[in-house]
C-alpha cells in the first residue's frame, strides 16, 4: 500500500469513527411547548393568574405566557424557575427543600432560582426541557401546575414518522364503528370519531379540543354558547353538565358541517335517532376562564 491509500484509508477511519459517535436526541419543539402551555393554563383556571415559560435543553425560552391579571415580575421568576429546572435537570422544589433543610449557601449560586414550579421536561430518560410557572395563588401551586403540564408532555407524538402515516379506514370497520359509536383513529394530536347518538346527551366543554362534527344520518336540535350551571370536570381538560342556559340553538342534519371551538359549551338537546355523525377532535391551545 502507498503513501496515497494510507492517507486516504487514515482519513476514511477518522470520518467513519466521527460518524459513529454522533447521537441523535429528541427536541422541544415550538408546538410541544404550546401545548404544554396551554395543559399548563388548563391547570391554572382555579387560579386565573400565572406566568408560564417553556425552555429547551440549553435553558432557552421557546414559549411564554402570561395570563391576565399576573403580576408582572412573575414573567422574570417563571423562566427563572424553567431555567434552573433544565440546566440543573432538576425540579426547582428539590433546590427549595435543599435551602430549608439548611444548604443555605445554594442561594450564592447566581444561575439557580430555588423556588418550587420549576420542572423538568423528560422524555425517554433524557431532558429536553422544562417548564417555569410563577404568579399562582400559592407556591405550591406553582409546582402543581408546572408538574400538570409536564404531565401533558406524555401524550405528545414521539413518533412523528408515525403520526404522518397515511391511514386507510375499510368501509366495513367504518359501518361497524358507526354501528355502536367508537374512535376511528387517534393520532394525538387529533381523533376521527364514527359517533352515534340515540338520545340527547349532557352539555360539554372540551378545555383543548376543537370538535369539527359532519352529519351524516338523522337530525339534532344542536346548543351552542350559554352557560352550563351545574359544569364539572369528568377527566383531564373534559368538563360536563346536564344542560346549557341561553345559548344559540340550530338544527343539524345530513351533510352539515359544525365547528365548534375549544372552550365553547356544547349540547345535543335533542335527537331524532339515530344521529350518525363523523366527529374529528383537534387539540388547540383553548382555556375556559
């Protein structure tokens, strides 16, 4: 072998070993981080104030938010908060709880803020971000939210080849959904429901879905807008009642198209059956004040 094949095979290894170390890692995107804020103001509604920041790996903001009537300086501390969470890879409370069981000298380190609401975003083990919330109606309800909206941070696609797979539906598992009403398809961020209907059903407000309802069979005497007086959470962002007051009432029937957006309380009040509906539920970024 010449000079020239070493020098050539020399730099070949040196790429190929270069190549093999390089590691690829999940990132914060800008949608992940609205969603994530949006479960997080979900979450705040009881409180109806707070700040919420969202940051990547590095400590980088991606998303913030401040909900009407939070004090200003709550803008500053919850990316703090979200700062300290994702570089130090730890939940701020854990800090706090450090300081009151005498580790006083945390307070000098000028990076960290040791203050619960703070959290970690962690996916697959690793963190890829985290989430700051300040300005609630207690600290600890600081962290009660920031940990709601790490939560939310599970249901987020890991799979993004996956979830922009084509889907094909065989017309007969399609009729046998709509014979008793069940999810067609559920990508995360959206559902295609084959919903039937055979009576009127409670009011309902969904806190992040956008519902988009095509009719294909029957008839409904359909509510929109009012006030639900006795609403009350059934799940996560699912709020439901037994009717709507006031309200704009329309009738729907085949070949309708009805968007009804995140927040806005809903209610089949009356059904002439069976109502077969195809329902599609978007997630969005809504919140019931």
């Amino acid at each position: 072998m010449n000079v020239r094949h070493l020098i050539v095979a020399a730099v070949l290894s040196v790429t190929g070993s270069a190549r093999a170390q390089l590691a690829t890692s999940k990132v914060l995107t800008l949608e992940a981080a609205r969603r994530i804020a949006a479960a997080a103001a979900v979450e705040a509604r009881a409180d109806r104030t707070s700040a919420i920041a969202v940051v990547d790996a590095g400590g980088a903001l991606v998303y913030f938010e401040r909900l009407d009537g939070t004090f200003p300086a709550a803008s500053a501390v919850s990316f703090d908060k979200a700062h300290t969470a994702a570089t130090f890879q730890h939940a701020t409370k854990d800090f706090e709880d450090a300081v009151h069981n005498g580790r006083g000298a945390l307070t000098g380190v000028k990076e960290m803020t040791p203050l619960q609401g703070g959290v970690p975003i962690v996916v697959e083990g690793k963190v890829i971000g985290a989430v700051g919330i300040s300005g609630a109606s207690s600290a600890a309800r600081d962290e009660a939210i920031a940990r709601a909206a790490v939560t939310a941070a599970a249901s987020l696609s890991s799979d993004p080849l996956r979830a922009a797979t084509v889907a094909t539906l065989p017309a007969a598992s399609v009729k046998a959904a709509f014979a008793k009403g069940s999810v067609l398809l559920d990508r995360g961020d959206y559902q295609v429901h084959a919903s039937r209907r055979d009576s009127p059903g409670k009011a309902e407000v969904h806190q992040i879905d956008t519902d988009v309802f095509y009719v294909l069979e029957g008839t409904a005497t359909f509510v929109t807008g009012g006030k639900v007086p006795d609403l009350a959470s059934t799940g996560p962002n699912e709020l439901r009642g037994s009717r709507i007051d006031g309200g704009e009432t329309r009738t729907l029937g085949p070949g309708d198209v009805v968007v009804v957006p995140s927040g806005t309380p809903h209610w089949f009040r009356e059904v002439k059956a069976p109502l077969l509906y195809l329902a599609v539920k978007v997630a969005g970024d809504g919140v019931v004040q």
